[in-house]
C-alpha cells in the first residue's frame, strides 16, 4: 500500500495567499510607515482627522456602490449625480438666490424619480 499526500498541504506560510488576502492592508500600513518618515506630523491625530474628512464623501459613494454591484444592479451613474451635487453646493456656497437653489432641487428630484 502506498500513501498519497494532498499538494499544498504544508506546514508552510502561502505568501502568495497571504499578499492576495492581506496585500492592500499591508500596503496602506507600508505608506504610512514611509509618510511618518518622510514628514513626522502625518500622524497627527489633526492630519488624520483631515485625511479622514477629505475621503467621506468618496467613501460613501463607494460604500454604496458596493451594495448597488452586489446586488447584481450595476448603476454607473454616480458620477453624473456626484457632478450635479457639487454644482448644487458651489451654488449655495456663492451665496445664490433661492429660486436657483429650489431649481437645482427640483431637478435633483426629478433625476431620482426617472431613476428610480
């Protein structure tokens, strides 16, 4: 009788499994470690915050994309909505009247409704 032994059942660390589950942790973690390096107040806990704050809205949009892709209902339009969005806050922030503002929403309205 002879015993056959399964492949890849080592006692050894799959460093190619390893970099496909772990690669883009340890990758932020490495840039980070350089940053600090190359500029000691990047870990700052007032650069944090503001790194933090600058990727929200990138991080929310994302988020729901991925629930959007997950369910199998790929809507790309994001893009266009996140444009309008940014027109629609650089008109409040010069300080537009308000039938400019109730415009923009009007039609933010009826792009949701064609959409959905």
């Amino acid at each position: 009788m002879t015993s056959t032994t399964e492949q890849g059942q080592r006692g050894g660390i799959n460093v190619a499994r390893l970099l496909m589950s772990f690669g883009p942790l340890m990758f932020l973690a490495l840039l980070i470690v350089v940053f600090t390096v190359l500029k000691p107040s990047f870990i700052d806990p007032i650069n944090i915050f503001n790194i933090m704050r600058q990727i929200s809205i990138t991080g929310l949009i994302a988020l729901g994309m991925t629930f959007v892709i997950l369910t199998a209902g790929i809507d790309l339009s994001v893009g266009s909505l996140l444009a309008f969005c940014g027109m629609v806050a650089a008109v409040v922030a010069k300080g537009g009247t308000a039938n400019t503002l109730s415009l923009s929403t009007s039609g933010a309205q009826g792009y949701g409704w064609f959409a959905a």
